[in-house]
C-alpha cells in the first residue's frame, strides 16, 4: 500500500536541497563511556549490528539554512531554519558468521533542535530524528566573532510544587567563538586552502572524502513510533541511515577558540548525556571549545536506507 499523502502534510520525503548553508562548528571533549551507554540504549538494539564510539569528539554544529527545497518540487517555493545539532563518530560493526566486522563509519546524533516546526516534525516523522522546534538566536560582531543561544522546551524544575511545573523556552546551550584567524588556519596549521581546494574551490579534502567514502557524512539512528494501545511497546522500531552531501566548500574560518556552555532542565538533559556532569548536584558546564571553525557549502540530504527494521 502506498503512502496515503495530503497537501498540508509535514512528512516531505527526502531528498532535501540546501544551498549556501553556513555551519559554525564547536569541538567538545565528552566522556566516552557515556556516550558509548548511550549508543547501547539507542543503537546496539539487535545482535546483528553493533555501533562503538570511535572518538569522544563531540561536534556542535550551529547553522543557518537560508534557503530549503524539496528536491524535484523547487517550484513549491523554499523555507528557512537555523538548527543546532550535537553529534559524534561511531564505528558500524556487523555480525557476519559469529565475527563483529566493521562495516561502516557514521555519526550518532542525540539531539538535535531547529527553529521552524514543520522541519522538527519531518525530521521526526520521516527520518526518525529526535527533532525539538525552539528557538536559535545567532549573532557576528563587526569583528567577526560568532555567538548563539539555543532555546528548547523543557521543564524548568523550579516550582515548589511539581504539578505547577510549566513547559517554557530553556536556554540549553551557549556558544561564541574567539575572533577569526588571520588566514584562516588556527593553533593547529590547518589552513582554508586544505579544506576548500586552494587552485579549485569547489573540490577539496572534504568533496575528496566524500567520494571515497559516504559514510563519513551519514547519520544513524533510531526512528520509532509508540504504539498507541500499548503505550510501553514500539508500533514500528528501525535503524535509520541517511547521508548528506557537500559541494561548493567555501568561506572557511577559524577562530581563536571558543566557550560552550550547556545547562541541563528536567527533560533536555545534553550535558549528562555526553557524561559532561558530576554528581555534585550542578546543572551547567562551561567549556572551552576544543576547536571552533566555520564554513559555507551546498548541502544535500538524503539517499535514506534502513539498516534494520526491528518492528
């Protein structure tokens, strides 16, 4: 039976154009045991495949989408987000014959938010994204340091009674980069050329890796959907794979560091997700950036596959 579509319905099917996307990156040092928890919970589900944390890297990325096609239908018209993403590389082991193979190197996301609500229910309806829809606000001085407050629903914690405990727009990151590098390479060398093709600017490292291998630039994950008679019990459980594609890499920036500061509310906890807290009762962390860039490219999102359906 086909998909019964309607005009007004947010589940678009992938692909997805994005042209003259600008990502500002921010390097964060998590805890590799948790985050490895974390995969156990949301990926390592069935015996057939396994997915291990390949670095503790986590990788903020905070961008603005200026303009969004469903690819095939750009007569539609477009729309706009600025989304913020939290995510890190893990390795794809398949069980062939009684061995764990690697198979496959892709990113886990676990949260994920933008400020456009037709694009947090895609995400979630189609892909299976864990998609919230808030509020991003994003700033560059006039000399070019970048900063940005991310905004999500969540439960505040603070009433004196529970039950009075009302829903509302929680800052859960904080982010702002140093001023830009002269020449674009920062404390490690790394200069814009390498990344962007100093003779040919639409091919570089990264269009490079792209082609040798797709998985770098994929994400995994788990899309589920509740039954509704068995609330506790999935009606329909699967691991998700999509990729997304780069060209015309340009405008690369590094930055003379940068702070991420993350506090955690009763229901969007990211900091004790990436093991960032102990247990001394504290909600936020501040943390110097391990590495902070950005850069504009065309992005494309699709070419969705399912690794397994478990429901």
């Amino acid at each position: 039976m086909s998909f019964v579509e309607f005009f007004d319905c947010p589940q678009v099917a992938p692909p997805y154009r994005f042209p003259d996307v600008t990502l500002h990156l921010f390097g964060i040092k998590a805890d590799p045991v948790t985050l490895q928890h974390w995969c156990d919970k949301a990926l390592n589900l069935v015996p057939e495949h396994r997915f291990q944390v390949l670095s503790s890297q986590v990788l903020l990325s905070i961008s603005d989408y200026p303009r969004m096609y469903l690819e095939g239908f750009e007569d539609l018209g477009y729309s706009e987000q600025a989304e913020y993403a939290l995510m890190f590389p893990v390795v794809r082991f398949d069980n062939i014959f009684g061995l764990l193979v690697p198979v496959d190197v892709t990113w886990a996301t676990p949260f994920i938010g933008v400020d456009l609500p037709t694009s947090s229910l895609a995400g979630q309806m189609v892909l299976g994204y864990p998609k919230l829809s808030g509020r991003i606000t994003a700033t560059t001085s006039g000399d070019g340091d970048f900063s940005a407050v991310v905004e999500m629903p969540g439960m505040p914690g603070v009433a004196a009674n529970p039950e009075d405990d009302k829903q509302a727009l929680l800052t859960v990151i904080e982010a702002k980069t140093g001023t830009p590098l002269v020449g674009g390479a920062g404390g490690n060398g790394f200069p814009s050329e390498l990344l962007m093709g100093k003779n040919h600017p639409d091919f570089g490292v990264l269009e490079l890796l792209q082609n040798l291998d797709p998985g770098l630039f994929s994400l995994t994950n788990l899309k589920q959907v509740r039954d509704p008679e068995f609330p506790s019990e999935p009606a329909y459980q699967a691991l998700v794979r999509a990729e997304w594609q780069q060209a015309k890499v340009h405008n690369f920036t590094a930055y003379d560091g940068g702070m991420v500061s993350i506090t955690d509310n009763n229901t969007v906890q990211i900091a004790r997700t990436l093991g960032l807290l102990g247990d001394d009762g504290a909600n936020t962390i501040t943390l110097n950036a391990t590495f902070a860039t950005s850069v504009q490219c065309d992005l494309r999102f699709g070419n969705p596959t399912t690794v397994v359906q478990i429901v």
